[in-house]
C-alpha cells in the first residue's frame, strides 16, 4: 500500500503554462483523502486500453473508480481521467466522491486549456454544491478560465468583462478564501484591460474630430477605472477634447483634477501648457462631473 500527499496547485500564475504542467495532479491527493489500495487496482488493467471511445464500465464501487482517475492523473492520461470521474458523478450522483469528481473535471480541464469545458464544470459544481468548502476554488477555477482568455486590447472584450465579473463573484461572496488575493490581482489587470480598450476607441474618435464621442469614452475610464493607469492620460484627453470644443472650464477642471492627485505626471504638465495656451490656468469647478467622480479618491 502506497500513499500519495496532494496539495491543491498554486493557479495564481495563470499565464505560466509550464508551472500549471508542474502542479497537474497536486489538488487530486488533497480532494480524495484517500489511500490508494493496489488490490483494488488489480483487475482494472483492461481499463487502460487507448481505445475507449465506445467503451461502457459497468457499475463499479464509487472509490474504485475515483482511485482510478487519480492513478491516470499522474500516469497524465488526463482525458482518460476525466472519464473516470464522469463515471463516478454518473454511476454515484449523490456520493461526496462525486462531488470531488465534479471539481477534478474542471481542474483537469482548466490546466489543459479546456476553458469552455472547465466553466461548464465549475459552473455546475457551484448550482449543485453553493455551501461547499470548495465552491470558493470553483469559483476561482470559473474566473481564471475566463481570465486566460482576455484577448488583445484591439479585440471585442465581452471575455474581459466576463473574467471581472466572475472574480469579483471570488472577492465579493469568499473573502477569507485563499483564492481572494489571486483573484484582486487577477481583477486589476482585467480592469486595466478594459479601460485600455475605452482609450483606444477614445484616441481614435479624437483624430476623428468626433470630440463628443472621445469624452464619452474617456469618461468611462475616469468614473469607472480610476485605479487603472490610463486615467491620467483619460484626464489629459478630456483637456484636450473640452478645448477642442471650447468648453474652458471643464477643461480647466480636467486639468485641475489631475494636477491634483497626480502633480508629477507628465500628463498634467501637457494638461497645465494646454490650458495656459489659451490663457487660462487649472481650476476646479466642484459642479463639474470630472470633479464629482473623483470625491473620495483625491479632491473632495
């Protein structure tokens, strides 16, 4: 008898596709708490053929076949494992065992890149199983699926805004899990992607001469992402826009908040010789909405 120590992998580095290899396997030991029994195993060699397509396993104990998808886990016959424990969540649907096969599903297919595959399993582990002590790392494993797929800021981010959603769900409903720091980091980095996508449409309308549709854009990034680091420059091009249509005192505002809480930034110095050129300096209008949204954050 031979027993094996899991621990559940570290995903923080999502990106890292090497250090996921690495750690395949390690929350397998940590989910089953079991110990492998090699009798159990003795009869089963059959199972291993690599033409399984039509194949049909008869009813068998739900550790059994568990025991199995671990075994294949680290022999790295991931899809062979995943349909051991489809037979057990099948054959046993109201077991813990199937529970735990449910979340090694997702596990299995979030480290082969199996995104789609990966949310549909995490996503039915959290309908079935709200109250769990794993729905935090099913939820987590939802959102980083999500999050490996953020595409180039050029491109439609609907899949940006998917992975914000479901790790604010991380953040928001598990707090004190160990995935909420991940999971804050990972949530910066999709929000900066978002603003970065507002700015580029922004800057295009800008060249355009379509002021109104730049502001818009830019006021996107300062009322909703004002964490990010496109907010100076957002700060910059709402000056710039407002002068462009000669709306001195929001410009004058745009300026004056940013001089505010960024005065090194070499976006307010541009911002500040902008306004002067037409012989104005920065100066707040409290009425202004660039003023409002940044209540609580510097002016205000």
């Amino acid at each position: 008898m031979r027993l094996l120590s899991f621990a559940r992998p570290d995903l923080s580095s999502s990106r890292d596709q090497a250090r996921r290899k690495r750690a395949a396997g390690l929350l397998a030991v940590r989910l089953a708490g079991l110990v492998l029994v090699g009798a159990s195993l003795g009869g089963c060699a059959s199972m291993f053929d690599t033409d399984k397509e039509e194949k049909i396993y008869p009813d068998v104990p739900a550790e059994q076949r568990y025991n199995e998808g671990l075994t294949l886990m680290e022999k790295e016959d991931y899809g062979e494992a995943i349909r051991r424990f489809e037979d057990v969540d099948r054959q046993h649907p109201y077991s813990e065992l199937a529970r735990k096969s449910i979340l090694m599903i997702a596990y299995i297919n979030y480290n082969q890149g199996n995104y789609d595959e990966c949310i549909a399993a995490a996503r039915r582990y959290l309908a079935l199983h709200p109250g769990s002590e794993d729905a935090a790392y099913a939820q987590y494993l939802m959102a980083s699926s999500y999050y490996d797929q953020i595409p180039d800021v050029s491109r439609d981010q609907a899949r940006t805004q998917r992975a914000i959603d479901a790790l604010d769900d991380v953040v928001r409903k598990y707090p004190d899990s160990e995935y909420a720091v991940s999971a804050k980091k990972k949530l910066e980095v999709a929000r900066d992607q978002i603003a970065g996508k507002e700015m580029l449409v922004g800057r295009y309308y800008l060249e355009q001469r379509n002021y109104a549709g730049a502001i818009n854009r830019f006021k996107v990034v300062v009322t909703r992402y004002q964490t990010t680091r496109h907010v100076e420059e957002a700060l910059y091009r709402l000056t710039e826009a407002y002068m462009a249509l000669g709306v001195i005192s929001e410009a004058q505002t745009s300026a004056a908040v940013l001089g505010y809480n960024f005065p090194e930034s070499s976006w307010y110095k541009d911002a500040f010789k902008l306004v002067q050129s037409r012989g104005v300096d920065p100066k707040l209008n409290e009425e202004s909405w660039i003023a409002k949204a940044f209540k609580g954050v510097g002016l205000g």
